[in-house]
C-alpha cells in the first residue's frame, strides 16, 4: 500500500522545521547508508545526534499520533526517530531497497522496518527534479507532495530519488515497525476500518456497524504482534 497522508504538518510548523534546517550544519549521507546503498547515495543529512533533528522529530511524531489516516494505515507499534536529508545541485539516491533491521543511534533498541515515510518540506515548485519512485507490484509510482504532506509505503519496495537539478528538497525520513508486519493483512484491516468509518456516521449503532467492528476487531486480534 502506497498512501499519501496530506497535511501532517502546518504551514506554521512547515515553516519553522525549516528555519531551523537552514541554519543547521549538514553532513555527508551515506552516514546512515547500508552497504549497497551507501554507493548510490549523494546528500547531504543532518547528524542523528543533532539537537535539531530532536526537536523537528518530536513535532513529526506528536503529529503522527494525532493523525487518524497515519495510525489507521500504519498501526504503528514502534517508529524510527525521524531524519533529514537535503538535495541539491544534481544531488540523487540510486533506486535500493531499506534495510530491514534499523538500530536506534546511542540505544539498544532495533526496529523491523515494515514502512517507510518521507515528510516534506519544501514545496514542488521550489526544485526540479528530486521525485522519490516508488516501485511495486502495480507498477512505478512518482511521488513529489507539497510541503507537510508525508508518503507511506512498504519498506520492501525498490525505491529512489531522481537528481535534484534546480533549487532544494528538504525532507524527513523515518521508518515503522507496524503491529502487522504484513503488508497485505494491513491494507485489508486499512480498507475495512476506512469502510467502517464511511458507514457509521450515516448508520450510527447499526447492527451491521457493530458486526463490521467486531470483525476488524478481530482480525486485527488474530494477526497483530505486540
């Protein structure tokens, strides 16, 4: 499942994520690149440690939890302290697949990457180039959003960034350890909690309302890891 999740972020807070991005100091990305990865990747990222990228990430993930469409499609058990990167002049990341176990940088803690997500901060109009593709068994997917919008898709994809050729992208970037780690089971449990939420304004307490939410219930009993 490939899902855009609009406004994750305010202008507001679109605004000041990248004042403080600006006057941050960037370093090399292949910092937190895999083997195979660190060969296709150029951009710059901002250090895991930095006290920015702490403040930004706790502003993402207290959003994120407020965010009914993020947690009814990712049902989230863990997610990866977010990072930032930046793209410009030509920079890009060849097309490569996410690791699948991430380590939480100075923890002991280790997350399964079942999802991936990128946050944006810059607007589309602001840079050429820079769209992230996304490759699945339905096809190519090309993906640009405006500023405070966030894609989700499955970690398991091939995946990459075509080069930045005018102006900047700025975006975070994260991963999710989901409490189904099946990407199938997930997007029927997504499907049926989205129809559930269709009906029941216009059926409220309904018989068959209850019966759908005992099933999703119960599916989701059946399958989750906690």
């Amino acid at each position: 499942m490939l899902l855009p999740i609009p406004e994750v972020l305010t202008s507001e807070q679109v605004a000041e994520a990248r004042r403080i991005l600006e006057q941050a100091e960037w370093v090399d990305g292949r910092v937190t690149a895999g083997h195979q990865s660190a060969r296709t990747k150029d951009n710059m990222q901002l250090p895991e440690n930095h006290p920015a990228a702490g403040q930004l990430g706790e502003t993402i993930l207290t959003a994120l939890g407020q965010n009914p469409l993020f947690v009814s499609a990712a049902l989230p058990a863990r997610v990866f302290p977010p990072l930032f990167n930046r793209y410009q002049g030509g920079q890009s990341f060849g097309t490569h697949v996410d690791n699948a176990i991430r380590q939480v940088s100075g923890t002991g803690h280790r997350i399964r990457t079942d999802l991936s997500a990128t946050l944006f901060f810059s607007r589309p109009d602001e840079y050429d180039g820079g769209e992230l593709i996304v490759e699945d068994t339905y096809g190519v997917h090309h993906v640009k959003l405006p500023a405070g919008h966030m894609i989700l898709y499955p970690s398991t994809s091939l995946h990459h960034v075509t080069p930045v050729t005018r102006g900047s992208r700025l975006s975070s970037f994260f991963w999710i350890q989901s409490m189904v780690r099946d990407d199938g089971q997930r997007t029927l449990l997504f499907d049926l909690d989205t129809a559930i939420q269709r009906i029941n304004p216009a059926q409220p307490g309904d018989a068959a309302v209850v019966q759908l939410t005992g099933v999703y219930h119960n599916l989701l009993r059946r399958w989750a890891e906690v």
